[in-house]
C-alpha cells in the first residue's frame, strides 16, 4: 500500500515527488512510455528560472529526478495501462501487476502529434519542435516553417514571426480550422506565407543531424516542391494521456482532466498536474509549480486522515 503514487516523471510528476518525498509519503513514480515528458525530446531549455546559461532537457529532468529519489521517492518503468478509482484505495495495472494507493497524482502529460515520418522523428530536437515559445528563439533570422490549420498553428505562426526571418505555414486544405480572429491575425502579418493544399513528405537534414529543408507536395496537382528551412514546428495538437481514467475522472471534449479547483480532480484523492489538464501554457515552470500544487494537497488530505 503507497500513500500516493505519481504517473508521470516530467516536470510536473517530478516536482510532486520532490515535495511529497520532503512530507516523508515515499512517492512512488511511474515513469510513463515517454519518461521525462516534452522536455526529454527538448535541446535546450533557456527559459526555466535558476539557469542563466540555459540547461538540456534531458538534463533539467534528470537532476528533478535525483533530487526527489533524495528525499525517498522510487521510480518504476512502465505505464499506467488500466485504473479502478471507483474507491480507496486506488487500484493501477502496471505492466502484469497491480499497485494500490491511498492518494495519486496524475501527471501523465499530453503528447504532441506528429506527422510520424520516419525523418521527422529523427530529427526531433535537431530542428523538428513542437513548441514555438520553447525553441523559436533558436532560429533568429531563420527560415521557419510551421505545419497545421488551427488556432495553435496561427499562434505558433504569429509567435515565430518575432524571431524568424520569414515563417512558412503549411496546410493540408484550403480551409482553416482556426478560430476567426486568429486567422485574420496571421493573415495579416506580412511575415507568415501561406502554402495551401499541402502536405510534407519529408523533413531534410539527416546527413548533417539537422534541419535543412523540407519537400513537399501539392495535394491537388501532385506536385513535389523543395522549401530550405532552419526549423520546422509541427503544430496539429496535443493528446492528453488520459486514456485509462476514461469513464471515470472528468474529461473535457479532447481528454484533459477537468480541474475541480486547485489540483482537485472529481475523484476524492485523485489530483492533476501539468499538462494533462493544462492545454493553455504547457511550460516546464507550470508544469513544475502544478506538481508542488498537487503534492501540498495531497500531503494535507493524507494528513487529516491521520496517514
């Protein structure tokens, strides 16, 4: 029997152990298929408070993860396949076990979707992002290209603009599934050029590990086109990790937790952190300060139950 267990180690899943292991609670960490959350696949991380010199992704989570197994929390591999949170104590499918829990924290993230070629893949964090306010300042007088049709790729756009040269945006329709004023606003920038119709067939660069070009081809003619860009963001959406508490936690329409106030999910006991309920900011800093929110209410509700 734990007294909370974390899904997740990103961010978010490692600043929960962190506090909760400082309260004495021995968290135990479920790792997740993609362990150490976005930030595993981020190069560099400038904009996390304490690095003037900037920190590696990879780096940032591993030093989160040292600094809570000091204080007593365990890591496991895996991922959280099932879950019964019809009562206490909680009951997880890790792998071919169960694993029971007074309290838990879901902090299992969102992933970003990817268009899944095999040269897209390989050059994730070597110009391939899904993240404009974490990478954009790399590509400073670059050419940028940004791929999707709705509000996040406009945003995405409009944001890049500040820092590229030009930003390329490149959609497989000729319609947009943005929202009207956010698609008024990126047509309005004389910055982003629009390239409608279209779909990537490949991401350029892996001779040189990173991002050269991209080709593409015109979806109504066929056409195959050669773009030189320094940095391509892929920007078609996020899935929340949600899929075994379906049915049970609140969910909005795409699949993150509805918040019940704080880090409160409908479920007594079960609380959210970080990007699996935060479709609006999505930074390490927020994820971080939703870990510390979850842990500090888990810790008080354990508490009052005199565990």
């Amino acid at each position: 029997m734990h007294n909370v267990v974390i899904i997740g180690s990103g961010c978010a899943g490692n600043t929960a152990a962190v506090y909760t292991g400082r309260a004495g609670l021995k968290p135990l960490v479920i790792k997740g298929w993609e362990a150490g959350g976005q930030l595993s696949i981020t190069s560099e991380v400038e904009n996390f408070p304490g690095f003037p010199q900037g920190i590696l992704g990879p780096e940032l989570v591993e030093n989160m993860k040292q600094q809570a197994e000091r204080f007593g929390a365990e890591y496991m591999d895996g991922a959280v396949s099932e879950a019964d949170l019809s009562k206490r104590p909680f009951r997880l499918r890790v792998e071919d076990q169960w694993i029971e829990t007074r309290t838990l924290i879901i902090a299992s993230g969102a992933s970003a979707r990817w268009l899944n070629l095999p040269s897209e893949q390989k050059l994730i964090g070597h110009g391939v992002s899904s993240c404009a306010t974490c990478d954009g300042f790399f590509y400073r007088d670059k050419q940028i290209m940004v791929i999707g049709g709705g509000d996040t790729a406009m945003e995405e756009a409009n944001f890049l603009t500040r820092f590229g040269r030009n930003v390329m945006l490149v959609h497989r329709r000729d319609t947009f599934r943005a929202s009207k004023i956010m698609l008024e606003r990126a047509q309005a920038n004389p910055k982003i050029e629009f390239i409608m119709n279209t779909g990537v067939e490949e991401v350029l660069g892996l001779e040189q590990n990173s991002v050269t070009g991209v080709r593409l081809k015109n979806l109504v003619t066929g056409e195959e086109t050669t773009r030189a860009v320094d940095g391509l963001f892929v920007a078609i959406g996020h899935i929340p990790n949600t899929k075994p508490f379906v049915g049970q936690l609140d969910l909005d329409a795409d699949g993150y937790i509805v918040s019940h106030g704080g880090a409160r999910t409908n479920i007594h006991g079960v609380f959210h952190a970080g990007d699996v309920q935060d479709r609006v900011y999505r930074q390490a800093i927020t994820a971080a300060g939703a870990g510390c929110m979850a842990a500090i209410e888990t810790e008080r509700l354990l508490e009052a139950e005199g565990h």
